[in-house]
C-alpha cells in the first residue's frame, strides 16, 4: 500500500512538520522544519554551511537512521476538527540537491510506516478519530 491521493494532497498543503531523530545516549530529539514530499519520499533540510551541523543531521550521519515525523493542523474548534499524520521512516546521508528552501543539504526520508487521522476534515465524533494505519514496502 501507498499514500491515498488524499493523503498526498494534505502533505503537500502543509508547509512544516516535526521531525524527531535519535541523539547520542538514544535521546530523541524533535524540531520542527519545513519538508517537502514528493509522492514517494520526504525531504528535510536547508542553506548555508551550518546546515551540515545541525542535530538532525549529525544524528543521521552517526548512523541512527530511525526518524518520525509528524505534519498536523486544528482546522476548527467550534466544532473540533484536527487532521494528521504520523510516519515512522529510515533516513539517508544527506545530500546536495535544490529542495523547497533553494540550494543545499538535504536527506530523504523513506516512510516504513504511516498512519494519517481525519484526511476529510470531519469533526470529531463521540469518539476519537479513527486511524489508517499502512505499511510501506
């Protein structure tokens, strides 16, 4: 299974998500960025020399290549109306490219697992959200 064209077009409409990797001593650590998505792949990076030593980065290169990444947004809350994803993925070395920020250090993110809540935009019933839940191969 893939990404539904609904959740494609979520991700493409939002412009940051929340990217943990894990740090020395099996620490994580969050930070929210902007990305891009390009169907298959997620992109996180940016410009200028001190891209190359931000934490994410040094946490990838150190070899602990398990990310999450989180893109999510509260449409309403009169009535409530939250919608989300979740996806658990593998990180590679970055890598020179032009991405959403212009030129720079970029890693490409290659999602294992994903779940996604409330694509519809639908408020809230008398239970949560159900989610999707796919595993990518």
């Amino acid at each position: 299974m893939t990404f539904t064209d609904e959740e494609i077009g979520y991700l493409r409409s939002q412009p940051l998500a929340r990217v943990a990797t894990l740090g020395a001593g099996e620490q994580p650590d969050v930070v929210p960025l902007a990305f891009e998505f390009d169907g298959e792949y997620f992109w996180v990076g940016g410009t200028g020399a001190a891209v190359a030593a931000t934490r994410k980065f040094r946490n990838i290169s150190a070899g602990r290549r398990k990310v999450a990444l989180v893109v999510d947004d509260l449409v309403s809350l009169q009535p409530f109306v939250a919608r989300a994803m979740r996806v658990y993925g593998e990180a590679d070395d970055p890598v020179e490219r032009t991405g959403l920020v212009g030129p720079g250090l970029y890693t490409r993110i290659t999602p294992r697992i994903s779940w996604s809540w409330d694509m519809a935009g639908e408020p809230v019933g008398e239970t949560w959200y159900e989610p999707r839940r796919v595993v990518h191969g």
